[in-house]
DNA sequence: TTGTGTTTTATTGCCTCC
DNA sequence: GGAGGCAATAAAACACAA
C-alpha cells in the first residue's frame, strides 16, 4: 500500500516513527496522518526502566502509561490476524518492523487478538444453539397442540361412527364384530379400519369422513417452523445458517420411534410418547 | 466534569510441546 | 529447560450518560 510505505519504512528516517514520534520531542511535529494528537506528547509503554534503558529511551522519568495503537497498525495487524491467526517468529518480526513496534508487543497484540475472536466465537456459538433450541420447542409445543387436535377428532368419529351403527338396521340374531362396534382404540391411537375396507382396497383409510372437521393433509405445507441447521463443531460459517434451505418440512427432521404402520400393539402414542 | 462501564494493552502464572 | 500458547487479571484509555 502506497500510502503505507510512507509510514511503515522501515528504513532509518521513517524507521520507528510511532516510538520516535511519541516520544521524542524533535520529531513530534511529524504527527502520522493517524496519529491522535495526545500521542504526540507521549511515549509508548515499557514493560520496564531497563528496557527503557537498554532502548536508550530512558529520561530519568519513569515510563508512561501503555498506548493504544494507531488505527494504521491495528489495521495492518488486523490484516495479517486474518491471512493466519498464529505468529511464527519470522512474521512477528517483520511485522514488528513494519508497525514501529516490538516484536512483544506484536506476540500480545495476536495473543489478546485471539482471545476476543474465541469470545465472540463462543458468543455465535451460544446464539445459534439457542435460536436451534428455541424452533425445536416451538416445534414440540405445535406437535403437541396437533396431537391434542388429532385426539378430539378421533373422539368425534368414534361417537359419530357408533351413532351410525347403532341407528342402521342389523339383522335379527347378527351379532355385531368387535371393531364395528368400536372400531376406533382411542387409547391405542391407531386409524380405524373398517373390515370391508381392509378387505376391499388393502387402504388404511376409511371411507368415512367428517365434512365439518378441518383436513389435515400430510404434505410439507406444514405449519410448522424453519428448522434451523444444526452446524457441526468444525463448521466456522455462521454467516449465512440455513441458506441452503430455509423452510423444511417437519417430517424430515422429526422421525416417530414408532410409526402408526409400524406397531407392533405397544401402547405407545403417535411420536413414540406413552 | 465526573462517575461508570467497556475496550485495549500488558503482565503473570501455568501448561504443553519439542 | 526454553519457547510459545492460553486464562486470568490489572490498569490505562476510551466512551458516554447524567
């Protein structure tokens, strides 16, 4: 970067322009393009007189307060944070010159630099498991409310169907089959299945229906929400989660332990739920 | 201006790896 | 055992409301 070169020169006119700069009063007036003005009537940190003293820096005072960098060199640190968060001695070296910096000073600034990517790492982390947390219950509050619904509708067929048989005229001395009678086991939650229709069609459906009930159709126009994507460890985009596909049918991510074609006479509900 | 909360720079101590 | 990393922490610098 042209304008950069200017500034981080290594070379012994430009070279440690911030240190000099802050701190020698002869070179005070050429103040960097980014340079605060307060930083020209400081010096930059030490960790100690002596390195003071062995930087021939040291004025019988005592060193100042530490000093915020200049938005040129968070930049430039900022850059190379990105290309590779590590510092191999070579890098931080040529980085250190570059910046008008000790090399120390380039090994905290990664060090701390790393520290609050991992923070606000945890915090992406922390937001995403909890939107995921937030779908699959609002999923398992809206699976239950359907639940409910299914149950009262079974309920209503069962009476309506028993209303049915009982009015319809049978044949003196016909004793009824069970499942006429009661064809629906509420509590078993299974699909009523007429005797002629399994024998008819193979169908599990009936030919009954209530006109008055709402239809629920088993499609992926579900009312259900987006669920989320759950990102493995490893996966550092969180940029854009669920671009792939944003509406996913219910169906795909909830799997019933048992399935009403599948059981096998345990009384276990819909979802697998007792 | 001042009190207070946040951010940034730097240190310390411990741990791991070569 | 030295170098380097990380967590915890201190303290200066900064932001901002009252």
């Amino acid at each position: 970067m042209e304008s950069n070169s200017f500034f981080f020169d290594p070379s012994p006119s430009h070279g440690n322009m911030f240190f000099l700069g802050n701190l020698n009063p002869v070179v005070q007036g050429a103040k960097s393009v980014l340079n605060m003005d307060e930083t020209s009537k400081r010096r930059p940190f030490f960790s100690s007189p002596e390195d003071l003293y062995e930087e021939e820096y040291y004025d019988d005072q005592m060193p100042e307060k530490k000093r915020r960098l200049t938005t040129e060199q968070v930049h430039l640190l900022e850059k190379s944070f990105e290309k590779e968060n590590k510092l191999e001695p070579e890098r931080k070296t040529q980085l250190a010159k570059k910046l008008g910096l000790q090399p120390r000073q380039v090994a905290v600034w990664f060090q701390n630099r790393r520290a609050r990517w991992k923070t606000k790492q945890l915090e992406r982390d922390f937001d995403l498991l909890k939107s995921t947390y937030d779908q699959l219950l609002s999923n398992y509050d809206s699976i239950v409310k359907e639940n409910d619904l299914l149950r009262s509708q079974m309920a209503s067929l069962a009476e309506k169907l028993q209303a049915k048989e009982e009015a319809a005229i049978e044949p003196p001395g016909q004793v009824p089959e069970p499942n006429q009678l009661d064809p629906l086991n509420i509590n078993r939650f299974e699909p009523a299945i007429k005797t002629e229709d399994r024998l008819s069609s193979g169908s599990v459906g009936s030919a009954v229906l209530d006109e008055d009930a709402p239809q629920l159709l088993d499609s992926c126009d579900s009312y259900f929400p987006i669920i989320v994507p759950i990102h493995s460890e490893d996966d550092n985009n969180y940029n854009n989660p669920g671009t792939a596909n944003d509406r996913s049918c219910f169906a795909d991510v909830f799997v019933p332990t048992t399935s009403p074609s599948h059981d096998h006479g345990e009384s276990l509900g819909f979802w697998g739920w007792p």
